[in-house]
C-alpha cells in the first residue's frame, strides 16, 4: 500500500477557508483558490505551485523531493498519479510493446500465411484439414492473436503502433509499468473475448486494437480525473468509432470489449483509495480475467 512518504508535508490536503461549492484553496496559499491537484500527493494547487509534469502537474514540495540523488529511500520514490512507481524512462514498455509487434510482424512477412493462421484467433475453423481455435482449447490465440497483425495491409500496423505510441506513452508515465502492463494484456483480452462470443467460429480476428482501445478508455478516465478537457479524447473515440462500424473487415467485437475492459480497469487505477490501492486495482483486474475465462468457456459449450 502506498502511505504518505516521510519528509513529505502533514497535514490535510485541503487548507484554508472553503465554502460549499467553492474550488479549495492551495496547501500555500490557502487564500488562493485551486482547481487543479498535484498529480503525486493530490493536494490542491494554485497556478503559481503548479509545476508542469509528463502527465498534469505537480506541487513544488513533491518537485523537490524527487530531484534528489537517486540515492533515496524507497518510501521516498516518487509516485505516478496511481500509486506506482516514477521511472527514468517512462514509456520503456510502451516501446517495448511496439517493437514486439514489431518483430512478430516480420515474422508474419517471412514465414507467411502458417505463421499467422497458427496464432491468430479462430473461434471454431477447419484449418490444414482438421478442427482448430479456441473451442478446441486453443485458448493461446486469445493471447496471441493480440500481437498479429494483416500481412496483406501495412496501413493496419501502422496506424495501431501509432496509436500505442500517442496514447500508451502518456498514460504509461501516468499509471507506472506494472499497472499499464496489466491494463494493456487485461483490455486486449476483454477485445478477444467478445470476439469469441459474438463473432462467427470461422471469422479471423487479429492485431492490437482491442488493447488500444483500452488504452483510449482510460485515458478518457485519467482526464476526466483529472478535470481535463475532456472534448479531445471524445472526439478521437467518436472517430475510432466510426471507422469501427463504417469500414469492412473490422473486429468491432474487440474494439467494444477493449474499451470496456479499459474503462472499468482505468477507473479502477486511478479512482482505487490510497489506503486499498493496490487490492482494488488489480482486485478489479482480476475480476475482469474472471469475467474472460467465464465468457471464454460458455462460448466453447456452445461451439462443442
């Protein structure tokens, strides 16, 4: 669980006089109203506090505590806006992913059709004569599929990589690695998931869009926590999705199920108590893999 580090300044968050409906005054300068929080200890600050961060802003006394040595404590490291921890290179697995994508695209390119039929997601197909998918407990390509993409479209990689690349790298340095990893692999298998179930058994569904769209839901979270304009995000979705449903050969069963899977498991990210964090943050990513296993098996009784 995440407490306030030592050396940090006591006391409550909001300082200073405050009537009902009024913004609270910065921890400061308690005379000054302050509508936006500091991203690490979420106490309010007024414009002139207001230190520009990756993702929102941060107070002066949080600045300060992380420019230190590098030497600190661990109770001492600064924390992202979800509790974990400030890395040096903050969209590390974000390129990691892209380049994983990548490479296994190259694969797909080299080794040909085999490669991609083998991995991809089939719900129930006849496949080099005989039965194969995930009704036939291929339940890998849920997994798998995520990382293939089109070999006959290069536009289809390039447009998720540039959209892990805009969305993922920002909301990264926001959640922390191991938080944005498990929303990243538990959207893309919420994405297959529904693809299973509501897609024909022979339709052939791959790439990373269903992680992206979650990726997109919770960024829609993460500004709205944090009093965000919240029109850009809307629109890019209202676009997303209109390509979605307007265009032919699109997985929308992924697209939908990753943007449920990243909405319910960003808010749980950003919006868990400090005191239960960590429970209700991968608690509630836990229950989404519950709520895949369970859509997964009922999709096979069907099939089988």
């Amino acid at each position: 669980m995440d407490q306030q580090p030592p050396g940090s300044p006591q006391g409550p968050r909001d300082q200073g006089p405050q009537d009902a409906g009024s913004l609270p005054g910065c921890y400061r300068h308690p005379d000054r109203e302050a509508g936006v929080r500091c991203t690490r200890c979420e106490r309010p600050i007024c414009p002139e506090c207001m230190v520009s961060a990756s993702v929102g802003f941060q107070c002066p006394d949080c600045v300060r505590g992380g420019s230190g040595t590098g030497h600190a404590p661990a109770a001492n490291q600064p924390r992202t806006l979800a509790g974990g921890t400030v890395a040096a290179d903050p969209r590390l697995v974000t390129k990691v992913l892209i380049g994983l994508n990548l490479a296994i695209y190259l694969v797909q390119l080299s080794v040909g059709d085999a490669f991609t039929d083998r991995f991809t997601l089939f719900g129930h197909a006849l496949l080099s004569g005989h039965m194969q998918g995930v009704a036939e407990g291929q339940w890998y390509r849920m997994l798998t599929s995520m990382f293939l993409h089109s070999p006959s479209s290069y536009t289809h990689i390039i447009f998720n990589m540039l959209s892990l690349w805009w969305v993922g790298g920002p909301l990264e340095a926001a959640l922390g690695r191991a938080r944005y990893i498990t929303l990243y692999f538990v959207s893309g298998l919420a994405g297959s998931a529904l693809t299973y179930l509501l897609a024909a058994p022979n339709q052939q569904s791959l790439g990373a869009s269903g992680a992206i769209f979650g990726l997109f839901g919770a960024t829609a979270v993460l500004m709205r926590r944090l009093n965000y304009d919240m029109r850009p995000v809307i629109a890019l979705l209202v676009i997303n999705l209109i390509f979605t449903f307007g265009w032919s050969n699109i997985a929308w069963q992924a697209h939908i199920g990753g943007l449920i899977g990243g909405v319910v498991v960003g808010y749980a990210m950003v919006h868990a108590p400090r005191e239960r964090r960590n429970l209700v943050q991968y608690g509630v990513s836990a229950l989404m893999l519950v709520a895949v296993v369970v859509t997964t098996l009922l999709r096979t009784a069907q099939l089988t």
